[in-house]
C-alpha cells in the first residue's frame, strides 16, 4: 500500500513538474529580475540614434526604483553594434547565449535586424518593438517573434506620393535612398501609388551607409529635371541632404523627408535650420519643439522625466520623445504579463494590444496589435518644417487606407 501512495504521489508530481519548470526556465527571469536585452548604435553613423538607448537605461532604472514590475527589478543590458549587421550577430548572441536574455527589445537599424531576425526566431526569442519603420516586421506568418513599433516606411512612402500627386499628377519625384531595406521600404511605397508609372515619373539614387557623403548624389538629382524630392535616409545623411540642396540652389516644389530623420538636435540644426524650410514629413509623435505642446498632459510628464532625469540631454531631440513613448508600451505589455513571463505569454500580450494611449503619441495615434496585425502603429499626420519646429497641417491619416 505504501508502495502504491508512492508511486501514486510521484506521479502527481510528474504531472505538476512542467509548469514549474517551465516558469522557473525561462531564460532572464527569476524571482527577483527580468534580464532584459538591447543593441543601439552608440558609435558609427547611426550614433545619432544612441541617445534612444541611453533614455530607456534611465527609464528601467527609474522603474526599478519604483519597485520594478510584479516585484521584479528589470536589469537591461543594452549593447553597441556601431550600426554594423555582423557586430549585431554577435552581440545578439552574446545576449541570447550567454547573458540569456528573455528577450530583445527595440533593437535599431533595418539592416541590423535583418542579419539577427531569422536566428531570433529560430531560438524563439521575443524580438519586440524595433527600432525600425520596415515593412517587413509585420509578418507573423514567417517571423512570429518579431515585431515592429512606428509606422511602416512603407506605408509613409504612400502617403507623401498621394500627397505630391494631389498637387500634380503628372509630377516628378527624386528619391534619395540608402541602399538596404530601410531605404528600398520608400521605393516600394512609391510605386505601390504610381503602379506602372513610376519608371517614368520616378528618378532614383542610392548611397551606401559607409559612405562620406551624399554630394555626388545630390548633384545628379538636381539635373533630372523633377517636382519633388524624396530623402530616405539616416540623420547624417538627412542634414547633408539639406544642406548640399541649399548650397547649390536647388529647391524643387516639395521636399520629403523621412520621419526617422526629422530631430531638431540632430538634423535640422546640424544642417541649418533655416536651410530646410518648408520640407514635410510625417508624424505620429509629439515634437518637443512643437508650442502646441506646452500644456498638454503627455509631453508635461515626457518633459518632468527628462528634467528629474536626463537634465543635461538636449530636450529638443525627438528622439528621447520616441525612447519614453516605446518604453512606456514594454511596461505595459510586462505589466499585463503578470507572474508568467514565459516567452510564450510575453507574444501573447504583445499580440493583443488594444488601443494603447502613449504621452508621446500624437491625438487619435493609438497602439494596436493582434495576433494577425504586427504594425502597432498606422496612424501618422503631415507636417511642415517652420525654422524653427514641425507644424502639423491636415487630417491623421490611417496606413492601412492607403494599401
């Protein structure tokens, strides 16, 4: 009799052993911690875009000291990749297999996650929230681990071409690209809107991101004899664009700008402010620069962190604006996890994010997802360069009306 309670008692525990070892295995969390991963250009020509890093560092510190998340502090390891695809393998590695991370959040750069997404996915590892506009994140067929956060380049791409032909349909564009997916995003969102026109309306260079500078480039486009310019390229670039446009007196009608380039700290005063003048972009976040936001609720909070927390950062970079707002979405998502922090739970939660109000979103731009929609945001609002901020002018336009 005792012989079979034992054996009747061992098998119980069999049965219940799975899920505690499940919980207690996932990689990066105890009882006490959330191992957190990260890689962010802290040097190289995307380095710009560092500050994003150094803000979410100070965000989980400061959370930490709050209490952290269901009593676990959030210990985030954000590493330098230089903007360089094989140095981001080999920091993804070092996260995922030797620090085992739970999982990787807001990891910058379209040809950087291009050379880790297969390998995340392969370790069923959380690829969350990219520092990336590529269209490509949104697609959980093939990749179910990866996800985006800002709008799809692509569907920006629509939105300044439907734009320019509303002026003129028979106009000409010039497109400045960096020679990688993140570039290639805005030709495919051109010719989604002018179909088999864009051969013929279209005039299109691109530079490679080790490159010197873009003046050779900008030269040749100025000769194709065209309406509007579209630059699709990183904030080094973008300033260049700006200022070798003026120096040679060129301004055709309308200036597109993409909207991972538009930070007042690191393109338009590098460039000279008064040099890009009437240049549009698209936005879906709050600009520091923006009076409009002086009394608003969100940026007065965004404005409080920064000046308890990061007093010396130059507070006119939209960058930090971006950081607070794609941190803000993890704790919540970590939030709504609860006790089960399995990576399985963490997708999940992910997944089924309903309307999500940001502080440093613009009104009527939401955070969504579900388990067939990896684009948390569609929303994005036009805006024009005064000299001095970006102004807003026209309705919130939703991406997915323009596929």
């Amino acid at each position: 009799m005792l012989r079979r309670r034992e054996l009747l008692a061992t098998s119980s525990a069999a049965l219940a052993a799975p899920r505690t070892a499940r919980a207690q295995s996932t990689p990066g969390v105890t009882a006490t911690e959330i191992k957190i991963g990260g890689i962010m250009p802290y040097s190289g020509p995307a380095s710009a875009y560092g500050v994003i890093g150094r803000l979410e560092q100070v965000y989980f510190r400061v959370l930490n000291e709050a209490g952290g998340i269901a009593g676990r502090k959030i210990n985030f390891i954000s590493l330098d990749d230089g903007y360089s695809p094989p140095k981001t393998v080999e920091q993804a590695r070092r996260l995922i297999e030797q620090e085992r991370v739970a999982f990787l959040f807001n990891t910058l750069g379209t040809p950087t996650n291009s050379a880790i997404q297969r390998y995340v996915n392969q370790r069923k590892v959380p690829h969350l929230f990219l520092s990336t506009g590529a269209d490509k994140w949104g697609n959980p067929q093939e990749f179910p681990w990866t996800i985006g956060w800002q709008p799809s380049y692509r569907t920006e791409a629509q939105i300044y071409t439907k734009h320019l032909l509303a002026q003129k349909q028979d106009a000409r564009m010039a497109i400045l690209y960096q020679n990688d997916d993140f570039g290639k995003d805005y030709l495919h969102g051109v010719r989604d809107i002018l179909g088999d026109r864009f051969e013929r309306q279209v005039r299109a260079v691109s530079h490679e991101v080790t490159d010197a500078t873009i003046d050779s480039q900008i030269v040749s486009l100025q000769g194709s004899g065209v309406d509007a310019m579209l630059t699709a390229t990183t904030p080094k670039f973008a300033a260049q664009t700006i200022r070798k446009m003026h120096d040679i007196g060129w301004k055709p009608s309308l200036h597109y700008l993409t909207n991972v380039s538009i930070s007042v700290a690191s393109v338009m005063q590098p460039a000279g402010p008064e040099k890009g003048v009437g240049i549009i972009t698209s936005a879906y976040l709050k600009d520091p620069t923006d009076p409009a936001w002086r009394d608003d609720p969100g940026m007065t909070e965004w404005r409080a962190f920064m000046q308890k927390h990061m007093a010396d950062a130059d507070h006119t970079d939209v960058n930090y604006a971006f950081a607070y707002g794609v941190s803000k979405t993890l704790e919540h998502v970590l939030r709504r996890c609860g006790n089960d922090l399995s990576r399985e739970n963490i997708m999940k939660q992910v997944t089924s994010i309903d309307n999500l109000e940001v502080p440093t979103l613009l009104p009527g731009v939401r955070v969504s997802t579900s388990p067939t929609n990896y684009h948390p945001i569609r929303q994005m609002q036009l805006a024009r360069w005064t000299g001095s901020t970006w102004e807003r002018f026209g309705e919130v336009l939703e991406g997915a009306r323009l596929t």
